[in-house]
C-alpha cells in the first residue's frame, strides 16, 4: 500500500513562510506558523513554504501558480487537489506531536480524531518523553545493542508496562535500575484473511515490534507493511528453524477449506 503523503515534522523557527490571503482561514494559519515560531512574510519574500489562503478562487489559482513556478511548495486552504502539503490536527504534549490528517479530504474528521486523542493521552505524556531522553546514557550502558536497547524500551512501554504512555507518569530512572536484558521471542501466526484491518491485536503488536518477520509468498504486502519500517522481511517456505535473538514473527496464510 503507497501513502498518499509522506508525514513531515518541519523545524520552522525563525525560518520565513509565506501567507497569503486575509479573514479567519488566514489568520488561523498565522496563529499556527506563530506557534511553530515561523517568520510570517509576503510573497515577495524568499520561502521554502507556503499557505494561500484568498477566497476568490481566480485570485488564489493565480498565486498558487506563481509561487509554484518559483518552486515554492504551496499550502492551498480549501482546495485539497492544489496542495504540496497539507496542515495536520494537532495533539501537543510538550516534545510529544500527534499529528493526524487525511490529505486535506476532510478537516472535520482530523478534528473529530484530535479532540479523541486529548481525551486519551495523559498531561504526563510530555514528562515522560523527557524523562527518556535525559536517560539516553544510562540506556545506552544498560543496553549498549541498539536492537536489545530498543526491544527493553518497547516493553516498557508496552500496554500494563512499567512505562505505559497512557496510563499515570512513569518512573523512568527507577524503571531502568531494574531493567532486565529482554528475552528472545517467537511468534507464529496462521493467517485466515488477507485484510491486515482483521489482524488480531496480539498480530498487530507482534509485527509492530519484531526484528524480523519470516514469511510465506502469498502473504499480502500489505500486511507485511504492518511490521516496523525497519524490521527485515525474509520470505521462506517454513517457519526458521533458529529464529535467533529479538523478536520474531512468522507468517503465513490458512490453506482453503
């Protein structure tokens, strides 16, 4: 399955974007380049970005066409077939950015999601990303393999874990003197759909945090895509023999009654 975008986080402060247009859709982007701490300028500015936001449709088709020719990548409010990039919903928790969009289809939805998402994601969530990132050495000691590193954090951080991001503040520091060298684990699945929309949740958080994932031809790439972009994908006739260390998955399809 391709993407139709590619998500982007974009570090705009003090870097210039232009903004185009007058009235609330303006000024709602403006409130959201100030928040990103972008430098708001005309068109006759050098930018990378831009958002056009003018209601007169010749007007806007005319400066999206300008600014375009001088490969500026456009922002076109309203006119979803006109975008470059497209403006998510956002979800803030200090460093933590949740950003949903749905490729300029419907702003309605992205906001429906977003006003779920605060509801589920804990105030904590920003202090626990900190708390990671301030014991990035101490992990690094604790775990000096990247892939062991990471397989320690994804169980912590695992639905009931110690570190579970939706559930009260954890304690980072006191969570990493215990910590244990992750197991080895494998997992086999035998698959009765195509559709990766009918994994089961323990497929689904399976292939999210395998290393590799042993499977048969006639699993669907898109359900292959479901495994971590990293994850090494290794096509076989049988599940391994010695899966080896981290975590493993094997797939492969129910043969038809």
């Amino acid at each position: 399955m391709s993407l139709a975008s590619l998500p982007l986080f974009v570090r705009l402060g003090g870097r210039p974007v232009i903004l185009l247009g007058d009235g609330e859709p303006a000024e709602a982007k403006r409130r959201l380049l100030d928040r990103a701490g972008a430098l708001v300028v005309g068109e006759e500015a050098q930018a990378a970005l831009a958002i056009v936001a003018i209601e007169d449709e010749d007007e806007a088709q005319d400066a999206i066409a300008r600014l375009k020719a001088r490969g500026v990548l456009v922002n076109a409010v309203d006119r979803p077939a006109a975008c470059d990039f497209t403006l998510p919903a956002i979800v803030e928790r200090g460093p933590v950015i949740v950003a949903i969009g749905t490729g300029g289809v419907s702003a309605g939805l992205a906001a429906a999601l977003r006003q779920r998402l605060e509801a589920l994601l804990p105030a904590g969530l920003g202090a626990l990303a900190e708390g990671l990132y301030a014991a990035r050495a101490g992990l690094r000691a604790r775990f000096p393999d990247g892939a062991e590193r990471r397989r320690a954090i994804g169980a912590a951080l695992s639905p009931g874990g110690p570190l579970d991001p939706l559930k009260a503040e954890g304690n980072v520091a006191a969570w990493l003197a215990g910590a244990d060298r992750p197991a080895a684990r494998f997992e086999a699945f035998v698959l009765t759909s195509t559709d990766p929309d009918d994994l089961t949740l323990r497929q689904a958080r399976s292939l999210a945090a395998a290393d590799r994932v042993y499977h048969r031809a006639d699993v669907p790439g898109a359900i292959l895509d479901r495994a971590r972009a990293d994850a090494v994908r290794i096509a076989s006739d049988a599940a391994p023999a010695d899966p080896g260390e981290g975590q493993v998955v094997d797939l492969a399809m129910a043969t038809p009654a």
